[in-house]
C-alpha cells in the first residue's frame, strides 16, 4: 500500500488520484465492525474554500497563472471533482527558476485539500517536485508520445495505428504485473480502436525476469502476436513457478508449448545476444522515459499506474482522447 501511495504522489505521472480512491482502498484491509456496533453519523460536507491569492506572491514573470491553470488542466482534468487555486508564482534566489504553490481540494468535501508546490525550471519545460522531474506546459506528454511512438517496438495487439497508444511496461515476475491484466484485457475490450504494445521491463530484484522476457522476444519472433499473448498470459498463471531457476525453465516451456511452439527452438533463440539486446533496448526505453516501476502505462505520452481502478483508468484514457482530438 506504501508503494502505491508513493506513486500517487509522485509528480512524474501527475496522475496525482482523488485521495478518496487511497482511502477506500486502505479500507479494505481494515477488519469489519462488529455487528453491535451502530454506524457513525454521516458528517455534512462541503466544498473546500481556499484563501484569497495575494498580488504580492506573484513576482515571478514566467510561468504565468494561465500557464499553470493549462498545465494542471491537461493533468488532473479527468477528475471532475478536483479543484485548484493558483495561489503563488514566486521568483527565487536561482536566476530563472520560479516557485509556484497551488491549493487542491475535492468539490465533494470528502478529501482533505492540501498545499501543492513545485518548482518550474528556466525555458518552462520542466518542473520539480520533490525527487521528481516531469515535462510542464499546456501539452506535457507531447514529447513522451512521441517517444513512444518512434521507438515503442515490443509485440502489440489492436489496432495498427498509433492515434491512441497504449504502452504496457511490464516485468513477467512482478506480481502487481499479473494483477493488473484484468486491467489490460478489459481496455482492450473497451478500447478496440487503440493500439496496446507490450514492452519489457524486467527489474533486477527478479532473477527469472529477464530470461522470461527473452523466451516472450522469441516467441513473438516465431509465432507472432496471438502465440506472443497467449505465452504471457501463460507465464502469468504460473509465476509462482519462476521463483527458481528450475521451475523457471518448466514454466517459461509450458508457455511456449501452449503458444503452440517448440521450447527447444525457444530457448536457442532466447540464449542469442540480439534477444538480449531487444530486451535490454525495451529497459532503456523505461528508463528514459522515467518509468521507475512495473506496471506502468504510457497513454498517449503520459504516465499511468496500470493498476489502477479500472474506472479511472477509463477515465484517464477518455480524457486524453478528448486532449488529443480522437474520436471513441
């Protein structure tokens, strides 16, 4: 739960989820109420209100308020119930470098608002927050898509086309990977005009990882896109298997014989120095685009836990289409 909350926060996907989603989640490993116990009365609610902006915590020129509103437009958008209040642009003492402060609430009343500052760097395409460094601007996930679009090679599924596109970060060991593909099966059902490509990512903490990976390059190779999916999905199943080296072999040979391959011929092409250099091209490609941990989206230029409820990330998806002019 820490880890997903630290995601959450983490201004790279500026996804920033209502914290009423963390909450009903944290709820759920809560033991119920014993059945004496009558339930709390219902606390009236309101919409938040935030202190008036002062003139004289504006002193820096760039960004402007219009700027910043544009920004979180693009990012927090989908959620219709977020609501925000520029409340400073401050210059500092680094020559170029601005502080902006912004107040977030919920128009519900059920979350707490709090204080969101970040600093935007000289040229105002970057900003900071915290440890994090992510694109700011009107559109801040253009240069990611395009990225994505030029060297986003692994297997894909759906459409040809590259107007909505789904990149799957995932590594075949993790388990919060497993978990999400209920996730991904649905989005493709609900989604059959985007493209859903699927790239590697195998961290180093898994030590079958990798080598699951290079067998998915080669399947891929020799069967194509069904044989490819039907192998993962394959793997998936039986990831407890990959906890040793052993088992790892039975497993990764029972999804390719399922994908309708032979693991012999598999395995000579997975111990090939160019499999391994795809899957090692896949990692640099999460790495350069900042994704710092398995399951992870990039919808369209921008950064989304895949495991997310399944709701919002419709919602996210929808909104992004909205963004970039597609039509459902």
């Amino acid at each position: 739960m820490t880890r997903f909350i630290g995601r959450l926060a983490s201004l790279a996907s500026l996804v920033v989820l209502s914290s009423s989603a963390v909450i009903a989640a944290a709820q759920q490993q809560v033991p119920p109420a014993q059945a004496e116990q009558a339930p709390a009365a219902p606390t009236p609610q309101a919409q938040p209100t935030f202190p008036a902006p002062q003139k004289e915590n504006f002193t820096a020129t760039t960004p402007t308020k219009e700027q910043v509103d544009a920004f979180l437009t693009a990012s927090w958008g989908y959620d219709e119930n977020r609501i925000w209040q520029v409340e400073a642009i401050l210059k500092t003492q680094a020559e170029g470098y601005s502080k902006v402060i912004v107040f977030v609430g919920d128009k519900t009343g059920k979350d707490k608002p709090f204080r969101f500052p970040f600093i935007v760097a000289p040229g105002g395409k970057w900003i900071f927050f915290g440890e994090e460094l992510s694109p700011f601007g009107e559109h801040p996930y253009a240069d990611l898509r395009s990225m994505m679009q030029e060297r986003a090679d692994g297997t894909y599924r759906g459409s040809v086309a590259k107007d909505l596109e789904i990149v799957e970060f995932a590594d075949l060991q993790c388990p919060h990977c497993k978990a999400a593909q209920a996730n991904m099966d649905q989005l493709l059902a609900d989604y059959p005009k985007a493209r859903f490509v699927f790239q590697h990512y195998p961290l180093p903490m898994h030590a079958e990882a990798k080598r699951a990976a290079e067998f998915g390059v080669c399947v891929a190779k020799q069967g194509g896109s069904s044989a490819f999916f039907t192998y993962v999905a394959s793997v998936f199943d039986g990831q407890d298997g990959l906890a040793t080296p052993d088992g790892a072999t039975l497993t990764l040979n029972a999804g390719v014989t399922k994908a309708g391959l032979d693991p012999a011929k598999i395995a000579a092409c997975a111990a090939l120095p160019a499999t391994a250099a795809t899957v090692d091209a896949s990692a640099k490609l999460a790495r350069d685009a900042n994704v710092n941990e398995t399951p992870t989206l990039v919808i369209n230029g921008r950064l989304v836990p895949a495991n997310v409820p399944y709701e919002t990330l419709k919602q996210i998806i929808d909104f992004q289409m909205k963004l970039d002019g597609i039509q459902k």
